[in-house]
C-alpha cells in the first residue's frame, strides 16, 4: 500500500465506524453516501446538469441524471453505472466522477439510480441498464445527444454491469465504442490470488461481498459458476465485443477479476487497454480528497473515453 493509502485506512480505522455489513441496510446505504461525500475531491463545475426521469417497461421510474460540459447538440454519451454491490450507492455517490468525465473527456455523461437488493435482488439492475441504454438510443436525439456514439462505464458493481450490459448489447446488434470500467466484479466462483491476500482488513473485504451476495440471494459455491450475467467472466463468448478499457487498484480483492477479464477479452480478440493503480485499495476513485490517484484515474478514464468517441 502507498503511504497515502495506508495514512487514510488507519484514520477510518480510528474513527471506529462499523463495517457496511453490520450497520443494516438502511444506514449502510447513507453511510457509503456520508463516506463518499467526504472523501471525494472537489466537484468540477459543468454549463448542463439535467436531472431525468427513465420510464420502464415495467412501469417503475428510473431517476437519472445528466452531465455535460455545455449545451450544444450532438455530443457522445456515456451511460455510467454506480458501484456499490448492488446495495449502496447511487447517482450522488458517482457525481464527482460524472463530472470529471463530463468536462475532460467533452462529453454527455448519464447516471442512472437503478434498483438495488435486497428490495430488488440482481438482475433489476442489469434490467434497468438495459433500459437506459435502449431509451438513449430511443430518446437520446430529442436531449442533443448522439446515441451513435455510446460508451458504457462503470466501478466495481457497476462495473459488472458495464461488461455484462456489453454483452447483451453485442447480441441485440447495438454498437458501442467502449466498455470502461474500474475493479469490476466479473465472477464470485473462483477464489483468486488477490481475492485471498486482500479478504481481510480493507473497505472491501469478504466479509462484505457474501454480504452483498446474500441480499442479492446469489449463492457462490467454488466450482460452480453463477448466472454468467453476475460473472461476466463466464459469458459464453468474448468475441466482437466493443473495446474495453479496466482501471484496477493494487490492493483490492478484485484486482485479479479485471486480470482475468482482460485476458478473456484479449484471448477472443477484443482490443483491451488495463491501466494498474500502484498502492491504491478498492473505491479509491471515490477518494480524491485523500489519494492523488483518484484524479489520475478519473482523467485515465476521460482519455481512454475522448479517443473512443471522438
């Protein structure tokens, strides 16, 4: 771990706050959104913030939220995907980022408050990604935006939610020109390296990810795989998705998913870019009060996003 790092895990450490897992869901939930709103760095200023409502094919609204660093018509958009296990988080927990994005990739960025567990376990959220992609393509033109050029991105959760959403894009014919995505969670079946040395004493920890999985009643048991839409990784082919571009952090649980994910993708032929964050834990994009990496990454992602839609 940087000293950076470390100084901010032992100040959490001494705060005394329970983990995530222990506080119920309710308080869970305002506490990830406490913890991001004083932990991230300061918010960049944009000319277009357009809150939005998605309707659903079920009937239940999606509340959605727009960024862009002006008002003329025909920017790209990304459709971004909150972290969060599927049971925290939200579109304020992932503002921060929206608006980095927004401004230094120049481009239209919208998040969306999709459903979380245990009210509504996976896939409700792949279900209302899917929706917000097809209501960009729908409807996107009428709000100045130009759903030719679509990107998806997401961090851990959402994250998952990118790659599988990729997936099922690639089959309904639907052409995106990046998959980005921070320490996504790619598969809960196979206990990796990085899963064993980083379980225990970090933000994210074992502890809280069978929490997670519980409340989103999937049942990991080592050697057999989940729906392959929870574990992209497992998806019964790679080939002719879009590009992809994966941040990781070091010292995660995950990092060896996103290796894993690389590879899958890169085996089948898809063009992948894996940027390593050196020292760095899970979530540390939320954290740029604290960790200089956390603006680094968020300007990585920009870039990687600006050259794909451009």
């Amino acid at each position: 771990m940087n000293p950076a790092t470390r100084a901010l895990l032992d100040n959490i450490r001494r705060a005394g706050f329970a983990p995530l897992q222990q506080q119920g869901v309710a308080l869970a939930r305002l506490s990830y959104r406490a913890g991001v709103g004083a932990s991230e760095g300061p918010r960049t200023p944009v000319e277009r913030v357009d809150p939005l409502i998605i309707p659903s094919p079920e009937g239940h609204p999606i509340p959605a939220r727009l960024w862009a660093p002006h008002h003329h018509p025909g920017l790209p958009v990304v459709l971004y995907l909150h972290g969060g296990g599927f049971v925290v988080g939200g579109i304020d927990t992932c503002e921060g980022l929206c608006r980095n994005l927004a401004a230094q990739a120049e481009v239209a960025v919208l998040a969306i408050d999709y459903r979380l567990a245990p009210e509504h376990p996976f896939p409700a959220a792949l279900d209302d990604t899917l929706c917000a992609v097809r209501w960009l393509l729908e409807e996107g033109r009428t709000h100045g935006l130009d759903p030719d050029r679509l990107a998806l991105a997401g961090d851990s959760a959402g994250g998952t939610l990118t790659a599988t959403a990729a997936h099922l894009c690639r089959d309904e014919g639907i052409a995106l020109r990046l998959q980005a995505m921070f320490y996504p969670s790619v598969q809960r079946s196979l206990i990796t390296g990085s899963h064993q040395r980083f379980a225990r004493g970090l933000l994210l920890d074992a502890d809280l990810m069978a929490w997670f999985d519980q409340l989103n009643q999937l049942h990991a048991t080592p050697g057999q795989p989940l729906d392959w839409r929870r574990e992209p990784l497992n998806a019964p082919t790679h080939r002719g998705l879009a590009p992809a571009w994966i941040g990781l952090a070091e010292c995660d649980p995950l990092a060896d998913d996103g290796r894993l994910y690389a590879d899958a993708l890169m085996d089948a032929g898809v063009p992948v870019q894996v940027q390593h964050y050196p020292g760095t834990v899970h979530d540390f994009i939320n954290m740029g009060r604290f960790l200089p990496q956390a603006a680094q990454a968020h300007a990585d992602m920009a870039r990687a996003l600006k050259a794909a839609l451009d």
